[in-house]
C-alpha cells in the first residue's frame, strides 16, 4: 500500500502546480514551474505529463498551459462557452439543412475528446448524457481528426507509439481528403462525418454529423464541405 505521506505530497503538489499555470499569463516551461514550487525536475516531469494524459494540462514543445478539461473544475468553462459561441451558429445550420444531428467537439488531453454542443434532428440519440464524457482520439472519426490537423499532438502519440500503420494511413487519407467517416462512433448502428474546424489557422474544434443512414450522409457531404469552405 502507498504510504499515506507520499500520496498526500503528492496531492499536494499536483494542486500547487495546477494553481501555477493557472496564475501564470504565459505558457511555462518545466524549469519555471519547478523553480515556483521548488521541486525536483524529473518528480515535476512525471506529474505534468499524467496531467497532460488526463487532458488538465496541455504540453506545447515543452511550454505548458492549462487545458480544457480543467474547466469541469470550475464553474465558468470560458473557453468551451467561447467555442460553442463561435459555431454554435454553423452546427444548427448545418443540422437543419441536412437532417443530421451535428456535435461540436474539442479536444481534451492526448488521448481524448469531449462533446460541448449538439443539435438534434430527425431522430433522438443519448448524446446529453455523453456530453463532457471523454472519447477516444485514436478510435473515431471525430477523434482522429484531431491527430489529423493537429501536428504537436500527431507528434507526441508518434513518439508514445500510440499510431500505428494502419492509422497512419487512416490519418494521411483524412488530410487529403477534408474529413473522416466511421460507423458506430456516438452508438451502435451509426454512421459519422466529421471535419475540422480551423480559427486564425489552427485547428480549435470537430464538427461530426451522425445518421442512421451512410447513404444519407453521403448525399449531404458536398454540401457540407461547401457551407464550411471559406
């Protein structure tokens, strides 16, 4: 069994690193994070990057922020209300004009994503109760394109060998193409368009349609892909 002491440090420093970045106005590198804390590099490195696979922190080439997922911590989530502000507008649309249920997603984390906004239409999915679930990156069309247009992130999970082959090509047709298609991504029987949503030349959310019907999607992808083409 862990000693109590260890876990309870460890606790504390986790919450002390947390109100750092959080102090911080600018991204922080490992260095100026253990000399605010005065703590062991290597101990800090360990810590930052399971905050990071948990999706609390984001690692930027070695500068690191807080990231989305801490906003369920508090009571504001400004950034996600920004995010569901700036496309709240072209899901609803986009959900009307094509009988689909549209999500917005953003990322949270290396390894996952969460659902901030939805519109539903001609049928009725369990979505609000997955909504700031985390889903896989690796394993959907929403997901994937994060690894898609994201290179830092593609990056990092290269070098945790989290991509493999097979996703590698996946990902490679994604960019060539514009978007991603899986089936049973948001439930059983499901088929799922999703695109990238790029702000000031960085990608900041997933747009995802999901029917019950591949060929209805494939009706409406041209025209989704001219509503989102500036």
């Amino acid at each position: 069994m862990a000693n109590q002491n260890n876990v309870l440090k460890t606790v504390e420093r986790t919450m002390l690193t947390l109100e750092v970045l959080s102090e911080s106005q600018e991204k922080l590198s490992l260095s100026d994070i253990a000399e605010k804390l005065s703590v062991n590099k290597t101990t800090l490195h360990g810590l930052l990057n399971t905050l990071v696979i948990l999706g609390y922190v984001l690692n930027e080439k070695g500068m690191y922020s807080l990231n989305s997922r801490i906003q369920l911590l508090s009571e504001t989530h400004q950034n996600n209300n920004l995010i569901i502000d700036r496309y709240h507008h072209y899901i609803e649309k986009i959900a009307y004009k094509t009988s689909t249920t549209c999500m917005l997603s953003i990322r949270s984390g290396s390894h996952h994503y969460m659902i901030v906004d939805f519109i539903e239409q001609d049928y009725k999915l369990s979505i609000n109760e997955k909504r700031h679930d985390f889903f896989s990156t690796i394993s959907s069309a929403t997901g994937n394109i994060f690894l898609a247009y994201d290179k830092p992130l593609l990056h990092s999970l290269r070098k945790g060998g989290f991509i493999t082959p097979e996703l590698e090509r996946k990902i490679k047709k994604i960019q060539q193409q514009g978007y991603a298609v899986d089936v049973g991504q948001v439930e059983q029987q499901t088929f799922c368009l999703a695109f990238p949503l790029i702000f000031e030349g960085k990608l900041d959310a997933s747009l995802s349609l999901v029917s019950h019907s591949k060929e209805h999607l494939n009706s409406v992808l041209e025209r989704v892909i001219l509503f989102l083409t500036p």
